[in-house]
C-alpha cells in the first residue's frame, strides 16, 4: 500500500475512533450567542441534538437532548459580571467558564443521549447547602434500569475577588456496566449549577474534537510528504 493510500486509511480509523469512542464533552460555552449575559431563561433543548436553543443557536450534534427546564446560566469571571447570576468557575476551567447548566423550575431535569454511552459518567458542580444526585438509566427518559447514580453534597467554598456564593467548582463521576441512554439531574431549583458535563468518562473535562484529530493527522500527511519527496530527490540527484 501506498504512503497516500496508508495515511487516508490511519485518518479514516483515528477519526472513526473520535467520532465512536471518545468521550463528548457538553460545555454550554456558545448556547447564548452573546457573553455576558442578563437573561437566565435561555433553554439549551437540542442545542447538542442537530437543532436549537430556545435562543435560536445550534452546536454540534452529538444526539444529545436537554430538558426544556434545563437552562444556561451566565458565569462570572473577574473581567466580566454578569447581571443575574452568583455563579463563578473561580478562575478554573479555562475555556469553559462562560455558561453552565442549571434548572428555575422542579425538582429535577434530565439529558436523553440517544446513541447511548457506556464506561463513565462526570461532570463539575457547585451547590452552597443542598445535596443533591445524578442518576444514570439505561432508557430514554430515565426508563429501564438505574445503572449507577452520584450523590451530590453541598461543595462550594470561598473564591477571593469573585464575590459570588457559588463557587467553586468540583468534579465528579461514577463508573458503570451497560450502555446509558439518560441522565436525571435532582435538586433544588436554582440551588445546583452543572458544567462540563462528560458522557464516557469518571473525570470531567475537554476532549478533542473532530476537526483537532484531522488538523493533526494532516500535519503527519505533509510530514511523510516532505520526507517522500527528499527521498525522491536524492534518488534523482544519485542518478539511482
């Protein structure tokens, strides 16, 4: 097989790979199509499906679905103070610290992950006095069977010059068997803020993506290519 014919093959198998087994990331950073933001009624519905915020925005569609009581929340940073919110990364999550999840109404809200995810389950919180609990189900909607859950404690401590009560963030996850399809998310209303939310992994963060993977295995193409060309040039210059 060719040098051309065997780099399509390893960007075709990495990026297969990225797209099926790594673990996907949902970080609220562009739901809002603006930063900072006042409004706190901005819904992140099928934001991360292959439609829709209630703000008209759509990111990537990793056939992901959020409650339509799931909201974004506005995260202040020591340059920006958003008007409605108590809420801070406290200086951690670069990259990330600009939206998180939260709920203003019942008791609860929930993520449906259609294509299913198996291996973990994490995400960063902060909650100033009420537990709280994430529980993973093997169905949509919370259905079937309960394959692991997250009791949350109450977590946030002092984060100097921010000024907010909610903060900071701390991660956390649980391992599982099965394949996954929801997530509940219970609490208080407005008491529990969620970011970094991880499907296929016990430790929260960024991944990655796609686009990263084929910028990386391009620049392993142009280097074989340079490499093949000197080889051809010496042959040449060797009259071999």
């Amino acid at each position: 097989m060719g040098m051309l014919a065997s780099l399509m093959v390893t960007v075709g198998t990495a990026l297969a790979a990225v797209d099926g087994n790594s673990p996907v990331v949902l970080d609220f950073e562009q739901v809002s199509p603006v930063y900072p933001f006042a409004s706190n009624n901005i819904a992140a519905l099928d934001y991360y499906n292959g439609g829709l915020s209630s703000a008209g925005t759509g990111g990537p569609d990793y056939g992901v679905e959020i409650g339509s009581n799931g909201l974004v929340i506005c995260l202040n940073t020591l340059e920006v103070v958003c008007e409605l919110s108590n809420t801070s990364r406290g200086g951690a999550g670069a990259g990330s610290d600009q939206g998180a999840l939260f709920f203003l109404s019942g008791s609860e809200t929930y993520i449906n992950v259609a294509r299913g995810f198996d291996t973990g389950f994490s995400f960063n919180y902060v909650s100033v006095a009420v537990a709280g609990e994430a529980r993973i189900y093997d169905g949509l909607n919370g259905s079937g069977t309960l394959l692991g859950s997250i009791a949350l404690a109450p977590n946030s401590s002092e984060c100097p010059g921010y000024n907010v009560p909610y903060c900071a963030f701390s991660p956390i996850g649980v391992s599982f068997a099965g394949v996954a399809k929801s997530v509940f998310f219970a609490g208080v209303a407005n008491q529990i803020v969620f970011d970094d939310i991880t499907f296929g992994s016990v430790t929260p963060g960024v991944v990655p993506e796609p686009t990263t993977a084929l910028l990386m295995l391009g620049g392993m193409f142009f280097v074989g290519s340079i490499f093949r060309a000197r080889r051809q040039n010496l042959v040449r210059a060797s009259g071999k």
